[in-house]
C-alpha cells in the first residue's frame, strides 16, 4: 500500500463508501432531505449515508466534511501559519497546536519550516490572538502567511480511481 492511499484513507473504505465520497464532493443537494437524496442515488437509505459518514469521521478516513466558506465576506480571518518544530518534539507541538480551536488543519512538511497550519478567526485581531497564543504555549516563532489575494484552484481527487488503482496494485 503507498502513503498516498494510507494518507487519504482509501485502504479503509469499500467501493459504497467510495462512491459516497465522489458524490459528495463538491456538492450537496440544497434539499430538505439531501442525504435521502443522495442515498436515492446510490441505492441506499439516508441512515446508510449518514452511518457511513459518521464512520468514516471517526475512523479518520473523513478528517472532515462540511461547506467552505469565504471567511472573510463574513468578516472573518484565515492565515496560513508555519513553526520550525525540532523532530524530537513534533507529536508534543502538533498536540498543543490541535488543541486551540482556531487550527482548521496541519501538514508535516520537509522544509526548514517543517510544521504549517491555517488558523480560522472571526476577526483579525482574534487571528493575532491565536498566533500569538501559539507563540507562547510552544515557545516557538510562528510565521504568519496572511492571505493577500485568493486564487481558485480546482483539484477533485477521486476515490474511486484510488480504490480501483489499489485493487489493480493488488493492495488490497
């Protein structure tokens, strides 16, 4: 099995799962019932959709499902943010960095600046404050990122591709 298919969860899920994640991605119907709908798609009920997202959360196959947003139409704040992080302390830091509910995510990365993140604030002087909180809890220097234009990017990865390339690898 490669890193990439352990990273994405893709050794976890069954093909029904897989199909779940491509139908979700990207759009959910603005429906009274959209899991009900959807599960209509697939062939299954909307407690089958709904379980097989809870479980995939769970498990971490799912680090997260729900809409994005432009943080800052609502006068929010987004800042990319990085640490220098010695290696001996990595799960530590990346525990401490968790634990403030600003983080939306981190990445391990083979850079100088070896641990990045984005923090998610209602303002910027809340973004400030969580930094700044980052800063003092690990006694490391955070560089800040601050958004200065916003770029569209359309990556769709999907998991039915993985499921089937691993099944063609014969990883499975």
């Amino acid at each position: 099995m490669t890193a990439p298919d352990i990273a994405f969860g893709v050794a976890r899920t069954d093909a029904v799962d897989r199909r779940l994640i491509d139908r979700l991605h990207g759009e959910l119907p603005l429906t009274e019932r959209p899991f009900a709908d959807v599960g209509r798609e697939l062939g299954l009920s909307e407690d089958e959709v709904l379980e097989r997202l809870r479980r995939m959360l769970a498990r971490g196959t799912l680090t997260r499902f729900g809409p994005l947003f432009q943080i800052e139409r609502a006068g929010g704040q987004f800042v990319l943010a990085a640490l220098e992080v010695p290696l001996a302390d990595f799960e530590r830091i990346t525990a401490m960095v968790n634990s403030l509910p600003e983080v939306a995510h981190n990445y391990r990365r083979e850079h100088w600046l070896n641990m990045w993140f984005v923090v998610a604030a209602e303002s910027q002087a809340a973004a400030d404050a969580a930094l700044a909180r980052l800063a003092q809890i690990t006694g490391l220097q955070v560089f800040a990122f601050p958004k200065e234009r916003e770029y569209f990017v359309g990556l769709r990865l999907s998991a039915l591709e993985a499921g089937e390339a691993e099944v063609q690898h014969g990883t499975h």
